[in-house]
C-alpha cells in the first residue's frame, strides 16, 4: 500500500497541477472572449456612417460643408473669475496641463502680455 501511495503521489501531483493550469487557462479565453466580442461591437459601430462623422466632428472638429464651426477658448475660466483670470494672470500651472496645452499658453500668454 505504501509503495502504490510513493509511485501514485508524483502522478496526483501533475495531474492536479495541469488542472490549475487548465482552469488559469479557461480563464483567459473567457477574458479574450469578452475582449474580442468588445472589440466586434466597436468595428460593428464604425460601419455605422452617423457614428463615424459624430467621431469626425468630436474628435477632430470637422464641420459638414455649409456649416459654420465655433471654437470657445476660456469657457470654463470666464466662470470664475471677470475677464476670464485667475488672480496669478495664468490660467493654470503649466507644469499639471499636457504639453500641447501647455504650449498653448504659453503662446496666449506671450501674446497677451
């Protein structure tokens, strides 16, 4: 019984081992499968005409012939403060914005002072 008990335990021992790995394994094709059917709804709503020119007009600010785009710059400082400025006369730390922004004022405020 002991010598069967010493041949069996490595045997149980990868046995129970690949069924972790099976059971980690499942596990990741479910999370694929959830990405992929995701990733499918996207591709489904880019067939979509209506939703690729919302995009167009979101992301990159297009505007459909005949119309007339607006830009509003200091929309959320001109409800601070009158005039649109902070107490400094910067609207923000330049080191906390992206640097696209950033750059972008430091070009308003080389304009303006």
């Amino acid at each position: 019984m002991i010598a069967i008990t010493i041949m069996l335990a490595p045997t149980v021992k990868i046995f129970l081992e690949k069924r972790a790995e099976i059971s980690a394994l499942e596990g990741e094709i479910a999370s694929r499968k959830a990405e992929q059917t995701e990733l499918n709804k996207q591709i489904s709503r880019w067939q979509d005409p209506n939703y690729v020119k919302q995009q167009a007009r979101d992301r990159i600010n297009m505007v459909m012939p005949g119309e007339t785009g607006y830009w509003v710059f200091g929309g959320e400082e001109a409800a601070g403060t009158p005039g649109g400025r902070t107490g400094s006369g910067s609207s923000a730390n330049p080191e906390n914005l992206p640097w696209v922004d950033a750059l972008w004022e430091s070009i308003r405020r080389s304009a303006t002072d």
